[in-house]
C-alpha cells in the first residue's frame, strides 16, 4: 500500500485515477471545488479534518448537462463512489448548490460501491445528501440511458459512518444500501420548508439490512421548529431502519415516522427503535 501526498493545486480526479489500488492519498488542508468520482478500489482519501479539508461542488437536478437535459438527482453528486472498498477519513464532502426549491436535489456523497467506509467525516447539503446505493429497480429502468454502470447494478451494497456529521433537511439519508451510523450527528437543516425528513430507505422485501443509526445524535439547526422533522419515511415499499441507542432533539416529530404521503406504505415499511419510544407510530415495530 502506497502513501500519496498531493497539494492543493492538483485535480482530485487525475490523482485519483493514476493512483494503484489501495493508495492512500492525503488531501492537505484547503477547499477542492471539484467534483469527482472514486473508481480505482481501495483508495483512501484522508484530509487533515473536516473543518480543514473540504471538498465542494454546486449541482442541483434542475441544473443542466452539456446537451441541455437535467441533471436529475443521481448527476448532482459532488462525490461519487463506485468502486469497492472506498475509505473517506477527517474531511467535508459537500454540496453548495443551495435552494432545493429552485434547483432542485442536491447530492453531497453518492456510495455505489461496496465496503465503503467514512471516519470522522461531514456530508453536507440540504435535499438528498447522502445516496446510498442500489436505486430501486423501476429508476434503475427509468434512467438505464443517463445513469453510470455502477448506478444499473441492483446488488445491495454494504456502507459504514463512523463518528461523522451529516446534515440536510429532506430525506437526506436514501436509497437501499445496508448503512450502518455509529456514534454519528444527524443534524437537520433549514431550507424554507416547514417540514423535513431523515431518512428514505427504498429496500427491497429480501434484503435483511437496511440503515442502522447506532448511538447517533438527531440536533437540529435554529429555525427548524420543533416537531418538524420526521426519522423516517419509506421511499418505497419494505424500507427498512433501525435506531439503537439514540438521543432526539425536539425537531423531531413526536409520531417519529411518516408512510409518505397518501400511500399505504406503512403497511410494509421496517421502522423500529431500541428500546421503544413511547407515542411513536404503531406499524414501527413491525420487522
């Protein structure tokens, strides 16, 4: 395993690209307003901390591609990852694209790789900062044409946080991976709206892992009113998360979860905490 010191004038993505699997690049400190895609295995990006080493891009899904056709919420990604065993350690990945009812979704991390892992790290965005791979299997159809080979593939892929800091305001934390929060903040950000949303798992009814908030801290920033944000919604039919241990701040909705709208959701989304919360929604115990 080499160690690559690179400075700040150099393009993430060439370094990134040239580097023999498992590199371990140090990123010192400053802002690299690029976007970028990890696809050697192994690499390790490590900065110097995140409030030191930051990575930072400004797409929205209303924003255009070079042929003039949106970019969607799966191109907004600041950072994408779709190559197995990915390590992020003591830096910032974030989306500054700003006004999600301007511009639309606005992904931070996008992980479609698996044994992704992030330390002591912070996601930060508003709508949809952090992705977490497979799609479901009708975008998976819908978007065949526009979205990378990484993003087609339906495989569940496995993903870890660890003592990081991840904010947002709308289901911020989606997709159908099997993610594990260990020790995390899940702050919730104001963007205008009077409602927000953690969590948006999309997992399919075979899959036995869903997302798993262990120890972690749900604060929210001034301006988000109290009992305004919801743990979870299901993005789809079976969505699976589970929050062990956690603490709550008084943003957070009393019900806890919310069935997405007018569907029927409820009836086949796997929410539950450890131990009970009492008042929370009756269908969250059901797994």
């Amino acid at each position: 395993m080499g160690v690559w010191q690179i400075n700040l004038q150099e393009n993430l993505q060439d370094v990134t690209d040239a580097a023999p699997p498992g590199t371990v690049i140090l990123l010192p400190e400053g802002t690299y307003r690029q976007k970028l895609i990890l696809r050697t295995p192994g690499l390790t990006l490590a900065g110097a901390g995140p409030d030191r080493t930051r990575i930072v891009f400004g797409d929205g899904a209303r924003h255009m591609d070079k042929v003039g056709r949106p970019l969607g919420t799966f191109r907004s990604f600041t950072l994408a990852v779709t190559a197995p065993g990915i390590t992020l350690r003591d830096l910032t990945v974030a989306n500054d694209c700003g006004d999600p009812a301007r511009n639309g979704q606005q992904v931070a991390l996008s992980v479609c790789g698996d044994g992704f892992a992030m330390e002591n790290g912070s996601l930060l965005s508003t709508q949809d900062t952090l992705f977490l791979g497979p799609l479901p299997p009708d975008l998976r159809q819908r978007y065949r044409d526009l979205l990378p080979e990484a993003l087609r593939r339906g495989e569940p892929l496995a993903a870890r946080f660890r003592g990081c800091r991840i904010a947002g305001s709308v289901d911020f934390i989606f997709g159908g991976g099997a993610a594990r929060f260990e020790a995390c903040q899940i702050h919730s950000v104001y963007d205008g709206r009077n409602v927000g949303f953690v969590a948006a798992p999309s997992h399919g009814a075979e899959q036995e892992e869903g997302f798993c908030f262990r120890r972690c801290r749900f604060t929210g920033e001034a301006g988000v009113a109290p009992g305004s944000v919801y743990l979870a919604r299901p993005w789809r039919d079976h969505g699976l998360a589970a929050f062990e241990d956690c603490t709550y701040g008084p943003h957070i909705h009393p019900l806890g979860f919310d069935r997405w709208g007018t569907t029927r959701r409820d009836e086949t989304a796997r929410f539950f905490e450890t131990p009970p919360v009492p008042g929370r929604a009756a269908w969250i115990n059901r797994i």
